[in-house]
C-alpha cells in the first residue's frame, strides 16, 4: 500500500489508481475565486449556502456529564466555524436523553442545556462572522442521536447497549445474551417523543436544521436492519421506517420551520475483526444470506442499493431534501465510512487499500444521486484523500455527482484548508490529515478526542503522552 503523500504529481495519482483498479475521478487543476465551482452557492427553497464544502460532525468525547459543551467543545466548534463550511452538518452528534449517549461526556440537548446549545451555535456563527464578514449564507444543523447498541452513558468503562434486536455477531462484541432485554415499541414510542422534543430545542437555540441521525451502527441506523424485529417497528420495509416517519411528524406538529435532514449509512457489510497480521477480515457468519446490514446485497460484503432508494423516495414523500451519505458502523467496520492508514486502537489494520474506500463512498454517492436527483446531497470519506481532496473533490462538484463535499477529520487538523482553496492559497502541507486514527484511539481509551498528531493545541495536552506509550507498547 502506497502512502498518499508519496503521489507526488496527478499522473502518480492517476496510475496508483489505475493499478488498484479504481475509479476516482478528479480534476488536475483546482480553480480559486468566486467563479470557482467549489465556491459556487446553492439555493436551497429560500435559503443560499454559500459554497459547496460542509463540515461533517466530530464528537469530541469532551462535554461535562450533564451534557454541555466545555471549552474544548466551544473550541472545535469555532474552528468549525472559521474553517470556511457553508454548511455545518450537525456539529457533532448530541444526545436526545441520558440512557443513549455514547460516552459519559457525550452532549446533551434538554431544557438544562438548551441555553448552552444557543451559545455553541452562536460562537461558531460569531467565529465564521469574524473569519468572512458574512454568515448570512451558512446554514448550522444539530445532530440528534440515541447510541442505541453502542450506548455507554454513565461509565466509560461500562456498556449499557439499548438493543432492538439480538443480532447474532454484535450481541457477543456488545457483551449481550440470549435474554438480554430488546428495546419494546412502547419504549420506541417514547423515544419517539424524546427525538421531537430535542428537535423543538434545537430550533429554540437557534439551529437551522436537525439531522436524524441513521448511520453508523447507532439506533436510527439500527432500525434499517431490524428484519427480524416483530411489531410495529420490525420486519417489512414500511416496519423498518416508522421510527422515521413518526419522529418526522411530531417535529412537524411541535417545531413546524425548522428544516429536517437525515445522516444515513447507505450501504453496510459483516463486522470486521483482526485476522492474520492484525489485518481485517469479515466475522464469518453462518447461514445462507447476511440480512442485518441495510443496503447490503446478502453476501456482507457487497451492496444492493434498492432500500437506500426506497428510504431516499420515503425522505422525499416526508418533505425532507438533506442528506448526507455514509456508510457502515464506526464500531465494526470503520475502514467502509472513515478510511484509513492506521487503525484506532480497537480495530484492525485495512483490509483493502484506503482509497478502495473513498472510492466506494463516492460513487455510491454519485448513484443514488444519478437516481434520485431531487434530494440534495452531502458527500463524507474524503479527508484520506489527503492533498489530492481538493482535485477530488472539485471534480465530483464540478461534474454534479454530489451537491456538497463534507470534510470530518481534515478539520480537525487543518481548519482552513477548504478557505486555502477557495483563496487559491498553497496547501499547508504539515497540516494534512495522515489518516492515523490517533482522533478515534484517544476516545476508545476514555479519553477526549482531538488531533493529537498535528494539532499543538493536543500535542501539549497530557493525554498525548498517554497515547504515545500506549503506542510504544503495542
Ligand atoms: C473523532 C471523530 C468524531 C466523529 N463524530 C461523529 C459524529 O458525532 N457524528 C457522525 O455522524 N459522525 C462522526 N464521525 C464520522 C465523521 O463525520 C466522518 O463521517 C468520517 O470521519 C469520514 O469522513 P472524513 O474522511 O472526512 O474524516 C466522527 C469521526 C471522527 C474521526
Ligand atoms: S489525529 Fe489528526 S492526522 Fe490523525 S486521523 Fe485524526 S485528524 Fe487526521
């Protein structure tokens, strides 16, 4: 596997591509300036984003226990906002109620906290003002999420999955057992209620949109493939959206103007575990057809795209036209939505070439959008790209096979870049993510998340010293 930082011209690009058998398209020349297509707004009903680069959301493991943001928060959140986004996809993804945050230190949107949620979104609005004179054009969303399976709400060292379904491989990863208690419709019903309240309180602290979160392993992302499930919930396609359609409804009766968008993990595949040489390898599974992975073909491991096409024509009967693609679950098969050179921690090193990933991520992308032109699209996965990310990504723009290019991690370590873009300015190459997950590693060991390796901010911190020993004695 070739390092990206070693394809040093396009035709190095180009021909590393070639000899992975991928298909990557990109422009060899970036434009800057007003005209450029990355600068280019969209109009979307009454409102004008102005440009096409969305910044995606990144937890940070760092809120207080009772659920509001601390100053390392508010600090990722002002460089989301001097990072030049037009559109900040979530922020970061907050808890509707206590039993389904992810961490301890997990935020929270209640009556408590609402006030602190109006200052969060107020800082990065002031932040982007002072940065580009104009927030006039930049929408801010808040992601709402229950953890569901991966819920870990009062001690980092303690599990309390919330399941809707026994799922025969994540059960024993999760620490479940035959009679561990499934989440009963009366409980969704409730939850029901507790997505619309955050949604009332989010339009009261000033966000524009919320984000339904269904992706990555996490509850809403959980229902997809509850084929199992009996009841109102599980089963037929109809079942398996409900959740979706009666959180849509109560938002619309209790925050009628607030915008809805929805996060999902378009295609999924098995669990991966380490195999030979700590690389991946799919957790076999025993039977004729893997069913538990949502736009999955059956084999785990490859992707049918008729239920993500039914779920973007149930978004467009909601009235709902945001959507950002992803893939996958951050906790079994993170290489499918957050491409990587190194591992965190707890995963596995990459069992294909980490731009077989962004590859996969954008042309899926690209065909639900081929087919379902209607909605408009937030693009993820690119941040591996590392300085080819602007060729990439002006193409896909330039070419409509995406609406936005959402950038996670390449924030986190270098918040300009998409405004040294759009200035023409040179690349600040130290800056470049490297795809080194030590942003996730630090979170799975109990600690906060932040760039550890490029950002000087976390390089002083003391738990960077706790993450190079934990290096050091792998
Ligand atoms: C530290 C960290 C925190 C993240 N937090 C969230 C989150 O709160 N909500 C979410 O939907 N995705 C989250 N993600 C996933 C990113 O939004 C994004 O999909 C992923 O990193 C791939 O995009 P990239 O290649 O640009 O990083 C997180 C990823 C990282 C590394
Ligand atoms: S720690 Fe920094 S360089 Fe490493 S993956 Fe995260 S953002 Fe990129």
């Amino acid at each position: 596997m070739r390092k990206v930082i070693a394809l040093k011209t396009a035709s190095d690009f180009s021909a590393y591509l070639a000899s992975l058998g991928v298909s990557l398209p990109f422009d060899e020349t970036v434009e800057s300036g007003p005209d450029s297509p990355l600068a280019q707004p969209y109009i979307l009903n009454d409102r004008v984003i102005g440009n096409r680069f969305a910044a995606l959301p990144m937890e940070g493991w760092d809120g207080t226990i009772d659920g509001c943001p601390t100053e390392l928060t508010k600090r990722r959140w002002q460089r989301f906002g001097l990072s030049g986004a037009k559109l900040i996809w979530g922020g970061e993804a907050a808890a509707v109620r206590p039993d389904g945050k992810g961490s301890p230190n997990q935020l929270m949107i209640l009556n408590e906290t609402v006030g602190e949620f109006a200052e969060l979104r107020e800082l990065l609005v002031q932040t982007h003002k002072e940065h580009f004179d104009n927030s006039d054009d930049l929408m801010v969303g808040l992601q709402l999420t229950h953890s569901g399976r991966v819920s870990r709400p009062y001690d980092k060292n303690r599990p309390e999955p919330i399941i809707l379904y026994h799922h025969p491989i994540l059960d024993q990863k999760f620490g479940l057992t035959a009679d561990s208690p499934v989440m009963t419709d009366d409980e969704i019903a409730r939850l029901v209620d507790d997505f619309v309240r955050a949604a009332a309180l989010a339009q009261q602290a000033g966000f524009a949109f919320v984000d339904i979160k269904y992706c990555h392993g996490y509850l809403g992302h959980e229902f997809l493939s509850a084929v199992d499930r009996p009841g109102r919930y599980g089963g037929s396609f109809e079942n398996r959206t409900r959740f979706l359609r009666e959180i849509v409804a109560g938002i619309r009766a209790k925050a009628p103007g607030l915008d809805i968008a929805v996060r999902l993990s378009a295609f999924d595949f098995l669990p991966f575990q380490r195999g030979e040489g700590g690389r991946g390898e799919p957790v076999p599974f025993r039977g004729d057809s893997y069913p538990y992975a949502f736009g999955g073909d059956g084999t785990g491991l490859g992707i049918d795209l008729t239920e993500p096409l039914a779920f973007l024509d149930l978004l467009t009967e909601l009235g709902i036209k945001l959507v950002c693609i992803s893939a996958g679950g951050g906790y079994y098969n993170p290489h499918i939505l957050r491409p990587s050179f190194l591992p965190a921690s707890d995963g596995y090193r990459p069992p294909e070439d980490p731009l077989v990933g962004v590859a996969r991520l954008v042309s899926v992308t690209a065909e639900l959008k081929r087919q379902r032109p209607q909605l408009v699209y937030v693009g993820s996965g690119y941040s591996y790209l590392q300085q080819w990310l602007p060729n990439v990504a002006q193409h896909v723009i330039r070419t409509g096979m995406v609406d936005f290019v959402g950038i996670g991690r390449m924030v986190l370590c270098y918040p300009d870049m998409m405004t040294d873009v759009l200035t023409g300015k040179p690349l600040k190459h130290r800056m470049i993510c490297r795809a080194c997950s030590d942003c996730t590693t630090a979170p799975r060991k109990g600690m906060v998340s932040g760039c550890y390796s490029l950002d000087e901010f976390y390089r002083k911190r003391p738990e960077y010293q706790q993450l190079r020993q934990l290096k050091r004695q792998k």
